[in-house]
C-alpha cells in the first residue's frame, strides 16, 4: 500500500507539472482555450486520479503561475519582445471660446468650437537595452496641434504619425534616441516649446547621482529643421542643457538648467508653420527670410515644496506648492530680443488620480525676436512672438485617469496695435 501512495503521489506531482505547462501555454494560444484545463482536471477528478480539493488547487495555482509568467514577460508561446509591448494613448473633449480683437476699428468677433483630440502610442522593447516607439494622433500636418475642429457636416478629420524613434539605453545614467521623438528639453511651461512638438533629429539624455542630495543631468539635441535641395546648406538646430536638481531638505527640492539653442542655414531662409507675418523679423528684399539668427540662450528653473502647510490644520490637504520660471535672451537684434515667464502652482504635484487637483497661474512676455514663432503654445495669440497676457489653470481628477481642465488665457501684442484675445477652454481628457 505505501508503494502505491508513493506511485499516487508522483502521479499527482507528475500532472500537476504538466497542467502547469499546459495551462501557461494555452493561455496565450490562439487555437485553445484556457477553460479547457478545468476540463482536463475534472476528467482526472471523474477518474478518482485527483480529490475535488486537489483539482482545486491545481487549478488556483497554475492560474497564479501564468500571471506571474505574464506579468515577467516569461510566456514560453510569445516572443519576449511582443509580452514586453504595451498600448499608451488619451482621448480629450474640448469645448473652446476665442475672441480677438481685430484692429482698432474693427469690431471683435467671438468664436466657439468643439473639439477633439485623440493619440495613441505603442511601445516595444526587441530587448533590454533598445525600446522602439511609435505613436499616432489626430491633426493636420501643424506640429503645434493635435485638435480637430467637428465641423464640415461630420466631416472625418485625418490621423498623422504623431512621433515614431529608437531609443538606445548602454548605461542607467545614459539614453540616446534617434527619429521623430518626445521634446528632449526640460521646460518649466510653455514659453518656448509647445508641448506637441514632437522634433526630428537625434538627442541624448544624461542623469548622474552626483551626491546624496544634488542629481545632475544634461540634455541635448540635433535637430532638423528643413530640407530642400534649393539651400547651400539645410537649417538645423542643436541645443544643449546642463543642469541639476537639489533636495535641499525633505520637502524643498530646486531644480533649475543653463539652456544654449544653437542654428546654422536660418538666417535668409523662412520656415513652414510660422504664427503670422507680423512676428520675427523678415528681411525686407523680395527673397524674405529670417533677417537675425536665433542663437538664443536662456535659463530654467523651479522651487518646490512638499506639504508646504504641514500635515494638521486646515491648509494640510494642499500637498504640493511650487514656483517656476523660464528665460530666454537672442544677442542678436539690437531690441525687442528677450522673453520670460514667472508661475506658481499649488494641490497636487501631479494630476493622474481621482480628487487630485491643481490650481496654476502665468505670465509671459517674448518679444518679437527673442524667439522663433514656429515653436512658442499655438493656445497663446497662435503661438506668435512679440506679445504678454497671463494664463489660469485648473485641473481636477474626477476619476483615476480621467481629468477636467478648465483654462483661460488673456494676451495682447507688444507693439503696433495692441489687440488683446481671450481664450477659454474647458476639456476632459480620458488617458490609458
């Protein structure tokens, strides 16, 4: 009889090693079902093989086994790199009210839109060290929009390549990636950069624990600008960013760069996407073109601090306070060759979560050369040059990944006629 239990209970380990295997593999066939192991273990249970309770807890475990495999990346029926790719993307509702005046005669004229925007990304990782990602998005070919105006009698908006990049990883402190890719460039807010550019070119990303408290990084690019076989030489531009981020204490971190933008082929030549023709300067002869170079540099910086108020009293639901601001200074023109943004925020660092929140204020100048006007937020005048105004805004988490904004702006332009705009937005964005 002992010889017998001990055959019975290699038996047992013996199928219990085999539903594993077959379980993990039928959960990821596309021939099976993964019900049919509850099948298999009923049938040996009918057969006196296993106790209800053994089958039981075959099936409880080998479930707990393929999750964990999946959850690893260590399915035996799919390739590693395709359990190592995920979907990301976001869907926003828009409703917008702009109003602009149009000269000093004119009279201004209101204009009310619903919008839409949709993006979706797809990230894989052939191994540890190399990650490819791609994305698309709703828009025409404006690199500052992804918005879709419904208009047009329910007229179907286009979907474009949004960004698509390698990206190489030798060390932790060290990433390279080469394409169409995510800005690169830390930015305080959206002086400069608006945040759907997505630039083409190459860059590198480095981080270093230089001590305890202070990490440092550097952050540069290549980027190209145009190409056409008319230029002596295509316009590029190259950027470099060193900086630092200090936690001065538990709760107080700074983080602030030094920001050099370099441009080679600019000057003489215009780029597509400009805001208007009444921003940077253009030469004056019938070639056109950029009459200064954009040789800008500049710096960024913001001051936290985590709950700023202390944990009891009234204040304690405030986790997160901060300052932020960004310059930006082109030595080339003799005037109207500067830009800044000062801002504070306060609730929630971050808004991902149901009931957290934010409340963000700005103001901004860039005058007219001070930058180019292909790249500041298309939501500020168009994202021209050579105008000031503040924005409000406030976000709340109604749901985990589900978040209400509501922004406003007021800007005006610095010289000539200064016509003033307001523009108001209110949106839900669902991310996943």
């Amino acid at each position: 009889m002992k010889k017998i239990t001990i055959e019975n209970r290699a038996i047992k380990c013996a199928i219990l090693c085999c539903i594993a295997v077959l379980f993990v593999n039928l959960s990821f066939s596309k021939q099976v079902f993964a019900g049919e192991v509850d099948i298999l273990v009923q049938k040996l249970v009918e057969k006196g093989v296993l106790t209800p309770g053994e089958a039981q807890q075959i099936v409880t475990e080998t479930k707990e086994e393929a999750k964990l495999q999946m959850a690893k990346g260590d399915s035996p029926s799919l390739p590693k790199w395709v359990q190592n790719t995920k979907l990301k993307g976001d869907f926003r509702l828009r409703y917008q009210w702009q109003k602009r005046d149009t000269g000093t005669t004119a009279k201004a004229t209101d204009r009310d839109r619903m919008r839409i925007r949709y993006r979706l990304g797809l990230e894989t990782k052939p191994n540890d060290q190399f990650t490819i990602d791609a994305g698309i998005a709703t828009g025409s070919g404006d690199p500052r929009s992804t918005n879709v105006t419904i208009e047009n009698a329910f007229g179907h908006p286009s979907i474009r390549l949004d960004y698509a990049y390698a990206k190489y990883s030798p060390y932790s402190w060290a990433t390279l990636c080469g394409g169409m890719f995510k800005n690169p460039i830390w930015m305080a807010d959206d002086l400069l950069w608006d945040s759907d550019i997505n630039p083409g070119g190459v860059a590198a990303q480095l981080n270093q624990q230089a001590y305890p408290s202070v990490e440092l990084f550097a952050n540069t690019g290549f980027f190209v600008l145009d190409e056409a076989s008319g230029y002596n030489a295509d316009p590029v531009m190259w950027t470099v960013q060193p900086g630092f981020s200090w936690d001065v204490t538990n709760t107080i971190n700074f983080k602030g760069s030094f920001n050099y933008y370099g441009f080679n082929g600019l000057k003489g030549k215009e780029l597509d996407h400009r805001s208007s023709p009444e921003t940077n300067t253009m030469a004056s002869d019938p070639r056109g073109g950029y009459l200064y170079k954009y040789d800008s540099y500049g710096a960024t910086a913001e001051l936290g601090f985590k709950e700023p108020f202390g944990t009891e009293g009234i204040f304690a639901q405030i986790p997160y306070m901060g300052a932020f601001g960004d310059y930006i200074h082109n030595p080339d023109p003799s005037d109207n060759r500067d830009g800044w943004l000062i801002g504070g925020k306060i609730g929630s660092k971050k808004v991902s979560n149901k009931k957290d929140w934010q409340v963000k204020y700005m103001y901004r100048k860039l005058e007219r050369d001070a930058w180019l006007d292909i790249f500041p937020d298309s939501d500020f005048y168009g994202g021209a040059t050579d105008v000031k105004g503040f924005e409000v805004l406030f976000e709340y988490g109604l749901f985990d990944n589900v978040i209400f904004t509501v922004d406003y702006y007021h800007s005006q332009r610095l010289s000539g006629d200064p016509r003033k705009e307001n523009l108001f937005q209110t949106d839900v964005t669902f991310k996943f």
